[in-house]
C-alpha cells in the first residue's frame, strides 16, 4: 500500500513463521508537514506484527546525529521519538554499531544521520551486519543491515558457563550441594585440594543438570500457556465476553514470564542500577543485545593488514599476550643497591602477626566482602554461591589453604584464570591495535576469597611500607588528594612568584610487566612473612590465562609476569612494587621538588600514575635518569612518547622539546582533570554543560519514570561533573546551569510545573532524591578543610588561610599570603556559612553524609504539596511507589497527582496558561480542579464509589495522595 504523495509505502507479509510489516517513508523537509507525516505513520503501527520502519526522515532525534549538535530539536523530531518509544522500537544503527555515528547525507557543512531504520525489540538479537555506504550519483548514503544469519550458530562453549545466581535460591539444588559438602567431610581419603576440584565439578554438572530442568519446565509452561490463549481467543471471537476472565488470567500469567525475562536482559547487560526501581520492559533486550555488540572485536591490525575473521582476531591477541606476558625481560643487576635497600622494614613484631595461620573467620571475613552480581573465572561459580554456602565454604577453604601451605602448591583451579578485553579508546583507530584494550582477569572466587585474606593483611601495613605520595588501593587515602596538591602547587605559585616543572611518566602495560623475581625480592626484604610470601609464590607459579574474544576462549598462555587486574591484592602488590622508585626520587638531593615551608613535594603516584615536580631544569635530568635506571633493573618500560610536562611560573625559557619529552607552558590534564582551568572555570564548565545536555538528549526516548530519570541524572550525568567538581571551582552560575538541564530532562519538558527545590528533596519527604551539586559542593570544601591529613596540604591552608580564617586555622607562619581565589576561596566560604548555621561542636563531628541531609532540610523548603499533611500517615508514600513494579507512567502520573501539578484546566489558569472556553469541566460545569477530575466528577463518582465500598474507607484528594498506597504493600 502507498500513498499518492510517493512519500510512504507499507507491506505486509509472512515469512518464517512470523508476520512481518515493512514501512518505507520519506518524510517532507518543513517542520510542520513533517510532523502531520508522522501523526499519519502512527496508525501504521499499531499491530502485532513485526515492525521495520525505515527511510530519510528528514530530521534527527539525537543531537550527535548531526554536525552541529544543536541542543533543541523541532516539534517533528520530538514526536517521532515518541512514537518510536511508544511502540517499542531500535535503532538499528544505536543497536549494531559501536563505533562514531556514520552520516548518511552530506551537504556543505551540515551533515546528519538523515536516513534510518528502526525495528521491533523482538528482532533486536537478530541484528547485525549495519554498514553506512556512500554512493556516488547522491548525497545520501547507502544504509544495509541483516536480520537473522545463514551461518549456523555458533555452538555453546561450556568453558565460559557461569552459574545463575538465582539457581541458589532453589530447595532441591541447595539440598544437593548440602549433601555434597557432607561427602567432601566425609572422605579422609584424598587430599584436600583433590576433593576440592572434584567437588566443584560436580557442584557444576548438578547445577547445569538443575537448571536445565528448570528452563525446560519454564519452557513448556509458557508454550501451553500461549496454546490455551490461542484457543480461547478463537472461542472468544465466537462467544464474545464468555472468556474474558480466562484471558485476563493467562495473560497476567505470561506477562510474569516475560517480566522474569527482561529481569534476566537487566542482569546481562549490566544495567541493574537504571532498572533497580523500575519494571523491566521488552527495552531491556535491546539493552541486552547493546551491551553484548559493545564487547565484540570485530577487525584489528594484524601483520600489515586489517582482518575481520574471527580467529585471526583471536590470534592476534593470543601472539600479543604470549610476547608480553610469557617472556621476562632481562634484568641489569644493581637493583638491591640502587632501589632496594630503600624500603623500610616491618618490624618483628608485625611480621609475627602477619605469619599467623589463616583462619575461618577470616575466610568468612572475606566472603561477606565479595561483591554480588561479578563474573566469574573458569569454574564459573560466583559470590552468591558462596554466600550461600558461607559456613560450609569457609571451613572446605580453611582445609584446602592449610594443606596448600604444607605441599607448598595450590590447587590447579587456583592458578588458572579467563582475560576479557576492554576497550581503552572509543576511537575506531585506536582500537585496531591489540595494545588499545585493557586485560581484566577473572580469576575464581575461591582463589578471590584467598586473595582477599591476603589483602586484609597486607592493608593493615601497607602505611608502614608506602609512603602518602601513593593513594591507589590504600585505605584513608584517594584520588582526590593527588589532583589538591597539584592544584594547590599552581596556585602556590601564583601567589609566591615561584616555579615548578610537572613531569607525568607513562608507565607502558606497567600492571603485565611487573618482574615476579623482583616483586618476591622486595617483599622479602620489606618483612612481610611467609604467609603472604609463599602464597603469592603460589599463586604465581605455572599460572595461565585464557582470552575470551568475540564469546570464545583460547588456547591457554603462559603467565611468568605481571600482577592481575582485577585481583584485590593486585592494587597493593603494585604499589610494593614501585615504592623503590618513588623512594630513590624523594631521597635523591639533586632532585629539588616544590617546597612551601618544610613541606616538599616530589612524586605522586596513582597506581601507575606518576607525576614528579621539579623546580630546575637539572632536577628533571635526574629523574629521567632515575626513570631509566629503575626500567633496566626491572623490565619496567616507559613510553617517553607519551610522556607530558609544563612549565609553570617565572622561568627564563619554556622550551617545547627538553630531554625528547613534550612540554607546554599551560598545564595539562591530571588523573581525569583539566587543571589549565584552576584560575577560571567557566569556560570548562560551559562546555561540560553542554556536554551533560547533550548525554541528557541520548536519554530521552526511555520509556522511564520521573524517579528513574533522577537516577540516571544521579548515576550517570553527574558522575564526571562531580569528579572534576571536586577539585575545582564552579560558579553558582553553572551550578543553576546544569541544575536547569536535570529539571528539564526529569519533566521532559522546558517548563518546570513545580518549584526545582522539591526535586532535591529526598523521595521520602516528597522529592525526587536529586544529587544538589551546590549542596554538595559546600560539604566537600568543608570536609577538605576539617579533614586534611595530608602535610603538604595542610601546610598549604595553614599559610595562605591564616588571616581569613584564624578562628579555625592555627598557624605560626609569617610569610604573606595574598588573597584567595579559586578553589580555596570556596573552602573559606563555605565554612563561614556552615559556622552560621550550626555550631562548631557540630561541625567538628558530623559526618559527611549526615551534614548533606541537615543543609538539605535547612536550605531547601518544605514542599507546599506536603506542609500542610507533614505530620499525617504515609509520609513515605513516594518511596514505596517508586519501588512497585508498576508501568513507569503510572509512578509520573501518580508523582503529578501527589505533587500537584497535572494539568487540569484550573492549575493551568493559576501558571498563567490560556485555557480556551472555560475552567470549568464540561460534564460538570464546576472547576476543573484535580479533587473534581478524580473524586467529583460523575465520569469518577461511580469507580470511586466502589472502591471506598471495598476500603471501606472515605476518600479525599488528600487520602488519594497518601493513605490510598499505603494500602499496597
């Protein structure tokens, strides 16, 4: 069927057993016309086939899909999305690419993703194959994609099953594995790391065995369901209304089914913390199917060419990881002289605490700390089964580790790991290189949980043998102190008239090229013990890995470098290890560092970020030479290409090249923040604005609450503006900015119907638990200034916040300060407007957390929707909304309904909003108010009638609000 315009064009077929629609459209290039086309489409595709809705649309619903990414889109663009969400469909491009958006139509400079394809969420896993082909008689690009494959599907490789987590909650498997622990108990006759392997084999096969039984009967309940519905809707079509109750309940019963199926989607594709309080919905597949396109590698340079197919791929990466981590680099001697005998010694009296025989309860310790919902290694058994099964577990790897250190070898499953890839860049070049993806070990839970022992030990010295220049994986210590004190140098030097040089040393694949020899060496030396020692000898010895790429596993690499990523101890090992180096750079004296006082700056390291500040040229000299005598001893490598400096303050030259390293006179990037902006922010601010509208326009098209949209703002918008929002100054002006982009993108509108103060309230006092970024804000200045540990930094506040601040800065320096500006002139005005709202004994104690709630409930006012019932029932009413798994309409609706503010004609006229005719209801003829719509109106009376009849319970628009859900528990 077609139009007469030649602007659509539809058809409807059966092919595979499915019944399919393809619609075809081109739609007009003027906004309003364009809009009436897609009201058009609309009845189209209101059926149960198979949708595919393709053509030039003529407009763009995201703002990266176009050149210049303008923030608003026209009325059309708006109502497409709608459509497109209201009916369940993909993008197909959203859905199989991974790499930049491709434009399909090129004119001048303004270039846009013009031509698209959307399709039903059902065929979303039979996607693949999108390309964007460029073609020479039109300014349009050739847009192709596959639905289904001709190749047979891969078959299922059993080395990468994981058990499901929700298998343990299941009787008969938890009877099973109980009784397996008996029979490990039981027999004294094999050794303990025997019985070990073989009780994990067969805990697998039971369960593979259980759960298979379980999807079959999953399986077959769903086919006669969907049977039974079939029959009775063709009974229905000859009896109308004698089977309605039947089909209600079949269809409740299948929809159970389908919503334990998007819960599962939710889970695969790592999106637990979007869905957590929503309904899982058919979106969830996509999401599912998003995730897994995301983690394939489909082409990479290997020898002088690009390969698609498949075992190259993995054998390219297989050669990579045998070079790197099978080989160790020769080693000059001279390490023991130069960097060893640099660390510090545990004292006797730690060593014998550390060498205390591990314990059950420490083993219990450790599994309380696994994290639920990782993946696991090769046995394929994760956290849930061990938390399950803490007590019986505990005790089984309390024998196992105890006999392991008497044979002195751990079990073979121990030693044996899976790799995945993650991508380092979202640029397609980059990823064609094998040495653009971060290896991330999955290691077995047993082995984690012994690992975790380990660091629970390691952590309680690991401040007696790294020093607070590294903050990576140390307790009490973070990031954030780092990026303050390089800050703070600048601005030393601002106010000082002084200089510094700051160098960042790019260790290359520093975490695989960790020499084992040296890492026992230096824990050797430090004290550690032979618990933590000959363990790490252990786990270390004839050690492999397999890759997973592209869902498939390799041939096995030997491991003979290298500390594991994703291993809780690895963080600390790391740390061990390059303390030498940090060492041999602070107690070198032809390295001057940055001095204010008695406090000298020289190195701080992040894991394998380091940064060195030097005040003269010769200084840095010293430490590239330092730099380059640590790797020969080592088999450490850094990339001196991607080494950065800068100059910073009054030095007589500023050369671009010094010692074959790149330098700037502005300061770089550090640990993730821009410190070229410490002075002035705004422009950077502006910018990230503008980034955090355009991540908010991907958003929209969700099918989302308005408690779902405060979620992603909290998780995912906000993330990175609060990481740099930490370490530098913000405005109040961009503050209200980025405030005004959340309150559009919850009320998916550019009118806020309410005060934006009650979004930042918390859900259970009539909110929407929205992150307050100036709130914050003030709270992070405070605890900076309350809490600083570190000298440097202390030193730093001390002299330059003295005479502002002397009721709170104690201080015996003389040297004159200046004024403050920038990040510290936040600190002192946050604490001043702290100091005249609470008392400094308050102050003194409280908690960050807890000062965040007491600034919210003092600054921001009591919701006018909820002052007058403040001390009635069901004050939590919207918490336990937001918990239901109901439509995420209903919760918005029912949001509007508490917080009044839907649109009924009498709340429009009090906004100052033309209402045509009247305010009053037409049925009625009184105001149309939202106690009339809903309690008064005779369209309502009668509904309402029956359920105060079953309440048995009178209702007003106030018992509505609150007490009608308390009833749902």
């Amino acid at each position: 069927v077609s139009c007469t315009s030649g602007r659509f064009v539809y058809c409807d077929f059966s092919f595979s057993n499915i019944e399919w629609r393809v619609i075809c459209v081109y739609a007009p290039n003027r906004d309003s016309e364009r809009k009436v086309f897609f009201e058009g489409i609309r009845a189209y595709l209101e059926s149960e086939r198979m949708i595919i809705l393709l053509g030039d649309f003529n407009c763009v619903c995201a703002p990266e899909d176009r050149v210049n990414q303008v923030p608003l889109r026209d009325q059309s663009a708006i109502y497409l999305s709608d459509i497109i969400a209201e009916h369940e469909l993909e993008d197909v491009a959203r859905l199989a690419s991974t790499g930049k958006v491709q434009f399909t139509h090129f004119q001048g400079f303004s270039h846009a993703r013009l031509d698209r394809a959307y399709i039903s969420l059902d065929l979303a896993p039979l996607c693949d194959h999108y390309t964007v082909q460029p073609v020479s008689f039109s300014d349009h690009a050739l847009v192709m994609f596959s639905l289904g494959k001709k190749a047979r599907r891969q078959k299922w490789n059993w080395s990468l099953w994981k058990l499901n987590g929700s298998l343990v909650l299941d009787e008969v498997f938890k009877s099973t594995v109980n009784s397996l622990f008996e029979k490990l108990k039981e027999n004294n006759q094999m050794k303990w790391g025997v019985k070990w392997e073989l009780f994990k084999e067969e805990v697998k096969m039971n369960a593979i065995e259980r759960s298979s039984l379980l999807n079959y009967q999953r399986q077959r309940k769903e086919k006669e369901l969907r049977r039974e519905l079939d029959i009775l809707l063709s009974e229905e079509s000859v009896l109308p209304g004698e089977f309605a109750q039947e089909i209600r309940n079949i269809k409740n019963q299948l929809e159970i089914i389908d919503a334990e199926r998007y819960r599962g989607a939710v889970v695969r594709a790592r999106s637990e913390r979007l869905w957590c309080s929503e309904k899982p919905t058919k979106r969830a597949l996509s999401d599912e199917q998003r995730y897994a396109r995301q983690n394939e590698i489909n082409e990479i340079s290997y020898g002088h060419s690009v390969t698609r197919d498949k075992i190259t791929i993995r054998r390219a990466f297989v050669e990579h990881y045998r070079e790197l981590l099978g080989h160790c680099a020769p080693l000059q001697d001279g390490f023991d002289n130069e960097f060893l005998l640099l660390m510090p010694k545990l004292e006797e009296h730690l060593r014998i605490s550390l060498e205390a025989p591990i314990s059950v309860r420490e083993i219990e310790r450790a599994i309380d700390e696994l994290s639920a919902g990782k993946t696991p290694g090769p046995d394929g058994l994760g956290s849930e089964f061990y938390k399950m099964f803490k007590w019986e577990s505990a005790n089984a790897l309390y024998h196992v580790l105890t006999e392991a250190y008497d044979l002195n070898i751990l079990p073979p499953s121990f030693l044996r790991t899976h790799t995945v890839l993650i991508p380092k860049s979202d640029d397609p070049v980059k990823l064609l290189s094998v040495a653009s993806y971060r290896p991330i070990s999955l290691a077995n839970v047993d082995y984690k949980i012994y690992m975790k022992v380990l660091a629970q030990r390691l952590q309680s010295v690991i401040k007696c043998l790294v020093g607070p220049h590294q903050t990576c994986g140390i307790k009490g210590r973070t990031i954030c102190t780092n990026i303050h004190v390089a800050r703070s140098i600048l601005e030393c030097c601002d106010a000082f008239s002084s200089r510094v040089a700051m160098l960042q040393l790019d260790l290359e694949k520093a975490f695989d090229r960790v020499s084992h020899q040296v890492l026992f060496n230096i824990l050797e030396y430090v004290n550690v013990g032979s618990v933590i020692l000959d363990g790490l000898k252990m786990a270390y010895k004839n050690c492999t890995t397999r890759l997973i790429v592209n869902k498939d596993v390799s041939e096995s690499v030997d491991v003979r470098c290298s500390v594991r990523q994703g291993c809780p101890l690895s963080p600390l090992l790391f740390a061990i290890y390059l303390e030498p180096f940090c060492l041999r750079l602070l107690q070198d004296e032809r390295i001057n560092g940055f001095r204010i006082q008695s406090s000298e700056v020289k190195v701080l390291a992040y894991a394998d970020d380091v940064a060195v500040f030097c005040t003269d040229r010769d200084s840095v000299r010293e430490v590239v030479t330092v730099a380059s005598s640590f790797c020969k001893k080592t088999g450490s490598l850094i990339n001196w290409g991607k080494c950065a400096g800068f100059w910073h303050g009054n030095w007589d030259a500023t050369p671009s090249v010094f010692l074959n390293i790149q330098w700037t006179a502005l300061p770089v990037k550090y640990l993730g923040v821009p410190l070229e902006h410490y002075r002035d922010s705004s422009r950077y601010w502006n910018e990230e604005t503008e980034k955090v509208r355009t991540k908010a326009e991907s958003w929209k098209g969700r099918e989302l609450s308005m408690f779902a949209r405060a979620t992603v703002c909290n998780i995912f918008l906000i993330a990175k503006v609060w990481y740099v929002l930490q370490a530098l100054a913000m405005s109040r002006i961009n503050v209200q900015k980025i405030h005004r982009v959340f309150a559009v993108f919850i009320w998916g509108s550019v009118w806020e119907r309410s005060s934006r103060t009650n979004l930042f309230r918390s859900v259970r006092c009539g909110g929407l638990g929205l992150s307050h970024l100036f709130i914050r804000q003030i709270v992070s200045r405070f605890i900076f200034l309350r809490d600083q540990n570190d000298v440097f930094l202390r030193t730093v506040i001390q002299v330059r916040m003295r005479n502002i601040l002397p009721e709170f800065v104690v201080s015996s320096s003389t040297e004159a300060s200046g004024s403050v500006r920038g990040y510290l002139r936040e600190v002192l005005l946050s604490f001043k407007m702290l100091k005249v709202r609470f008392s400094l004994e308050y102050l003194s104690n409280v908690t960050r957390k807890r000062l965040y709630k007491d600034l919210v409930d003092v600054l921001l006012p009591v919701p006018l929707y909820r002052s007058l019932y403040s001390q009635g029932t069901g004050q939590d009413v919207l918490k336990r909304v937001k918990r239901m798994p109901i439509k995420p309409a209903v919760k918005s609706f029912f949001f509007g309904l508490h917080s009044g503010t839907l649109p009924v004609k009498s709340w429009l006229e009090s906004r100052g909003i033309f209402v045509p005719w009247t305010t009053n209801c037409l049925l009625c003829k009184r105001p149309e108010t939202i106690e009339h719509v809903f309690i008064e109106c005779w369209d309502a009376v009668f509904y309402w009638d029956i359920l105060q009849r079953t309440l048995k319970k009178g209702l007003s628009c106030n018992t509505v609000r609150y007490s009608l859900f308390a009833h749902r528990k």
